[in-house]
C-alpha cells in the first residue's frame, strides 16, 4: 500500500496523499482543492515541465460545440478531468510549433515507446 505523502503536482501548495501513478514510477499528487476545482475546471499538466494550466469549462466545451461537437456539453458536465500531457508550450516551444506545422509523426512515434 502507498502511503507516502507528497506536494500537490497541481497547485504546488499542499501536501496530501492523493494520489494517481502517470506512469510506472511517476505519482502525480493531488490535493482536495484541485480536485473540487476540476468540477469547472479542465486541468490538464504538463509532465516535461510541471505546469498546470486552468480552463473553464464552459469556454472549452463552447468550443468544441462551435467545431460540431454539438453533445460535448452533456458529455463532459459533470466529467471530474486532470490530463497529463507530455509538453506544453513553456517546456518545448519548438516541439509544440513543428505539432501544429504538420510534423505529428514525431510525437507518434514518440507516444508509441
């Protein structure tokens, strides 16, 4: 049984013993306050570098409705979400550039090891 306590991975703040394994070896922590807010909030944390970042919602779910998602909402309401993704745009501006140009058989490649 894992017991150990550890810094929240999401506001850095608190200690808690929350926790979910990312991969084998790697324990992202989550304390009872993150957890609430992802409630109206989507998080999503970057694993290269360890930033957090916040969006509502409503201003995501409103956008994938514009892009013809039109049951995103009754989806993803109540849908209590924390994404871990490999880099963001802080950690690997140039990784994230050569993404949207059109070069996804990198990060294919990549997720498939």
């Amino acid at each position: 049984m894992f017991d150990a306590i550890g810094q929240c991975s999401i506001c850095k703040k608190e200690y808690t013993s929350m926790h979910v394994e990312y991969r084998p070896g790697t324990i992202v922590y989550i304390c009872p306050d993150c957890l609430r807010k992802t409630k109206d909030y989507f998080i999503w944390l970057c694993m290269g570098c360890g930033r957090s970042y916040f969006r509502p919602k409503k201003e995501v779910l409103s956008r994938l409705e514009k892009y013809g998602v039109e049951n995103a909402s009754l989806l993803l309401e109540g849908l209590q979400l924390i994404q871990g993704i490999d880099i963001c745009i802080a950690c690997d501006p140039a990784g994230i550039v050569e993404y949207v140009n059109g070069n996804r058989s990198m990060f294919a490649e990549a997720c498939a090891k």
